[in-house]
C-alpha cells in the first residue's frame, strides 16, 4: 500500500517511541528500493555515497543536487526517509532554516544538522552559534510540519576534537534547543556510547555502527543505528575488485559473485 508522506512521518517518529532499530544508507533510488524489499522499516540518506555514485568527494555536493537527491528517494519510497542534510549548507542560522524548509518540502520524514564547519582549523562551529543553528532548524519544521523530526549532530569525534565532556555539552544543548534525535558520529566504546544516551535521555540516540552488534548497541540504550557510507563502500569496493581483476589479469571471475539480473528485475518489479 502506498503511503502518504504524513504516514510515512507518523511511522518515523513512532519508531523511535521504543526498542532499536537500524536505517541503513543508501546512495541512489535503486539502493533504496532493494533496502526496502528486505524490510528495513525506515532509511537514511548519506552524503559520502551520494557523492560517490555522482563522481564527487563527500561534501562536495550542493544543495540543488542534494535536494533534488532526497526528492528521488522520498517520492520512491514507502517507508519514512531521514536526510543526511550535512551543514545546512549555510553558516548563519537565517540561512539554515531557509535550507531546511527546502528540505521539508521534499518529503523526507527528517533531517539532521550537524555542527562541522568544513573547516580542518576550526573544524565545529562555536558553540552559541551550534546551538542558534539547531533552533533554526527547528523553527523552520515547525512552520510547515512539526512532525518532521530534527536529528542534530555533534561532529567532534570525527573532525579531530574527540572530547566527550564538550559532545555532551554541545548534545544537551541540541536537545533544549528543540533536537529529537541526538547523534555523535564516531563513538566506539560502550561507556561513551552509554554517557550520551543517559545525557539525552528520554530522547533517542542514533549511533553509526561502531562494529557492535545490534543486540549489543540496543542493551546499551541505542534507539536508531545508521551505517552512513559504508554500504556504498562496499558495493564500490567489490566494482573496484571485479574491474581491477579485468585491468590487471584479463580475467573475469569476479562476476561469479554477483547478483543474478534475474532478482534484480524481480526485486525492482521487472
């Protein structure tokens, strides 16, 4: 049955009500499609495989081409999308709720923010100015849909400043100032992973999967886990294996591995 993008936002936000699950990333509508024949009950986009399957470098990608991105997902799709909306693509906080209203407008079920400022020497937005920008963002759904659901994103432990004591400040912050999903990308051990569920709590945490099993991230208070890149990493490394093997052995064996065209027609109605 089709679903509506009210339902599919009503659906999104009932999953985080209780238990764990896992919004896998694809990186085009066909990703998208087969994640979805395999029961997954919502999905994420990723900047880094988006960017990839466009020939770009992850972040490198504008704002049209990404709005267009997340039209093509969200109108394929039956279940509720969350977009990797980066930055906002705006420093000021006026410029990230003009973003984010665009965003809206293309059907996705959330967005997240993140606070990197794409800038190695000061690689996260001081912190007023984190804050300010998150309630930017939230004023902007919140003028068209308060159902969308807002996931901010403290960058620290993945642009070189992993200092736990200031990701639970900014996170906290982000909360108050109208996140409902928090998420540091780039935690590994269980007691940090644990710090920021208890910091946020009731709110929901997503992780990107630090190798831990579901079962294991879920004990420790996780509601959502995301995989960013690393499906599109995957299907990239075993295109590069495969035609590597052509290049360099004239060979061909490497296409023993791949999916029959049979289930593919299959899975994308043919």
């Amino acid at each position: 049955m089709t679903q509506t993008t009210a339902d599919k936002r009503r659906a999104f936000r009932a999953l985080h009500e209780a238990g764990c699950f896992v919004i896998p990333n694809p990186w085009d509508v066909g990703s998208a499609l087969a994640l979805q024949s395999l029961g997954f009950q919502a999905l994420a986009s990723t900047s880094a495989g988006m960017a990839w399957s466009m020939g770009e470098a992850d972040g490198k990608v504008g704002l049209e081409d990404v709005l267009a991105h997340l039209a093509a997902l969200a109108g394929r799709l039956d279940v509720p999308l969350n977009a990797d909306f980066e930055n906002g693509f705006a420093d000021a906080p006026e410029g990230v709720a003009a973003n984010v209203a665009r965003a809206v407008g293309t059907g996705v079920a959330g967005l997240s923010i993140e606070d990197s400022t794409g800038d190695a020497a000061a690689p996260l937005y001081e912190f007023d100015l984190a804050v300010a920008r998150v309630a930017a963002a939230r004023a902007a759904i919140d003028a068209i849909d308060p159902s969308v659901m807002l996931t901010a994103r403290s960058e620290g432990f993945i642009r070189g400043r992993p200092d736990l004591p200031e990701t639970l400040r900014r996170l906290t912050a982000y909360a108050e100032a109208g996140a409902d999903c928090l998420y540091a990308p780039g935690l590994r051990e269980p007691a940090q992973i644990r710090a920021v569920v208890e910091a946020v709590a009731p709110r929901p945490v997503n992780l990107l999967t630090p190798g831990l099993a579901v079962a294991e991230i879920a004990a420790l208070g996780v509601r959502r886990i995301s995989v960013g890149g690393s499906l599109a990493r995957t299907a990239w490394g075993e295109f590069l294996r495969a035609a590597r093997e052509i290049a360099t052995d004239g060979t061909f064996t490497a296409f023993g591995r791949g999916a029959p065209g049979a289930e593919l027609n299959r899975m994308f109605g043919g």
